[in-house]
C-alpha cells in the first residue's frame, strides 16, 4: 500500500468518525459490587449504555436499581469492579480532573452562610479564576436559571426551588459539557416540580448540555428526556432503553398526548417486569 493510498484511508476514516455523533459516555459490561461486613453486595450488573452529545438522559426505577450508584460512576464518585467507562473519551477520573461535568445532588447543598452569588462562585474559587471572570460566569448562569437579582440574598431566604436553580448556576459555572443531576426536583410539591421541568428543558435547549438525570417520576421522565434508561434491581441492570421521539420544545400539555402516553405506558410496563413488588 502506498503512503498516498495509506492517508487517504486515514481521511476517509477521519471523516466518518467526524459525520457521527459525539460519544459523551461509553459504558460497556459494567458491574460494581460493594464489599460489606455481611458479604459482598452486587449493586451494579453487565451495563452497556451509549450516551451521544446533546442528549437528555433520564433512569428510572425503584429504589435500589443503582440508579444513583450508576451517576456517581460516570462522575468518578465510585469506582466500577468491572468492565469499561469513558466519559468525553477519557476515563471518569480524567473527565473528573478536567472538570467536565457538573454535578447537582438531591438537596441544594448551598452553604447558609454564603449568598447565592458567592455560592455559585465557590468553584470558580477554587479553580482560581480572576474576579473578573467569576463575576461574568455568576451573572451569566445566573440569568439562564432565572435568578438575577437574587445574588445578594442568602439560601434560607429562598425557596426550595430557588435553591435548586442556584444549586444548577452552581454546576453550570465551571461550563462543563456534561450535566449530571441526581434527583434534583425529588423533595418539590407537584406545582414547583412542574415549573422547573419546563425551565430545565428551555435550559437545555438554551445550552444544549448533555444531561443524565435520576428520577422516580414516570410522567418526569417521559416529558424532559430523549432516552429513558429503566433499571431493575438486585442487582441493578438495565432493563429496557426508550428513544423517544417527542419533539425538543415541549410544554406541560404534551403529558395529555397520545405519544406521550405510549412512552409513559412502556416505562410503566419496563418497571412492573423489571422488578417484583412482592419482593
């Protein structure tokens, strides 16, 4: 083969790795057990899972599927036994270090003692920024989750959706491309949780992050993702993948379609098979 020959096949190469999606996270036959004092504990079972960019990706299941388990693997907060993960084509750890996620828990977790604006800033802090940019960075993230003119108030003196949204400025300060959200709405009542899914979504829409999402709600589900993971449990593995082909600018009213019942259908009929309630 001559060398001409040679970089041609290269570029041809090249260009149909570029025509494809980015991959963001690769997981193949992943399984992670938990050693105990009362034996070890099987959390995590033969995954295999493709996440491209631009995608919302939600698992759901019941509890102890590993569905939190199976976020803080892809942020490097647990280490698999088993098997392959990259995140952004690099290992967990590596994604971790290169700060190429951003992370909101279940709980706001915003320090009482610090304002909104400060508390956005803690990152940015501690990656060193000057105050320049970190005044840029808050004012910015702080207009997409529609808090400006909160900046100078404290945690306590807002509500608990406020906090989350503060809690997601916070994640999205240090711009990574990966957003990873563990239950943020989970604690909400229905009419608060029903607002910030729409605002979630103009958000993606607005910065078209890759998020991967935790959730137990059906309905939430359905209406924020463009893939929904169902896993069962003991140990936690996948169960059934959905696409759905809903379109990207949704509102509340979709959730009365036909097409949003035969998802909400399958992922309620995913959760029944996938898992025993006599168990």
């Amino acid at each position: 083969m001559t060398a001409l020959a040679s970089a041609k096949d290269t570029e041809m190469v090249v260009n149909k790795q570029s025509a494809s999606p980015n991959r963001v996270i690769d997981i193949e036959n992943l399984s992670l057990t938990f050693e105990t004092n009362d034996g070890p504990v099987n959390a995590l079972s033969d995954i295999d899972l493709k996440i491209e960019e631009g995608d919302f990706v939600s698992f759901i299941g019941p509890s102890g599927c590993g569905k939190t388990t199976l976020l803080r693997v892809i942020a490097d907060l647990e280490k698999p036994t088993a098997g392959s993960i990259s995140v952004n084509g690099v290992s967990p750890e590596q994604a971790r270090l290169n700060r190429a996620y951003g992370y909101v828990f279940q709980a706001a977790a915003l320090y009482p003692w610090r304002t909104i604006a400060k508390n956005v800033a803690l990152p940015l802090e501690i990656m060193g920024l000057s105050k320049a940019e970190q005044q840029q960075r808050i004012s910015r993230n702080m207009e997409l989750v529609n808090l400006t003119g909160f900046e100078k108030k404290y945690p306590w003196q807002l509500s608990g959706g406020m906090q989350q949204r503060a809690s997601i400025a916070r994640a999205l300060a240090v711009e990574p491309d990966l957003l990873l959200m563990d239950e943020p709405f989970g604690a909400l009542d229905e009419i608060v949780r029903d607002h910030l899914n729409e605002q979630l979504l103009q958000l993606w829409a607005k910065t078209n992050k890759t998020v991967v999402f935790v959730t137990h709600s059906i309905p939430e589900a359905v209406f924020l993702s463009t893939k929904i993971v169902v896993l069962c449990p003991r140990p936690g593995r996948i169960y059934d993948v959905i696409e759905s082909d809903l379109p990207r600018e949704r509102s509340l009213d979709i959730r009365e379609t036909p097409e949003f019942l035969k998802v909400a259908h399958r992922v309620r009929e995913g959760l029944k098979a996938g898992h025993s309630y006599e168990d």
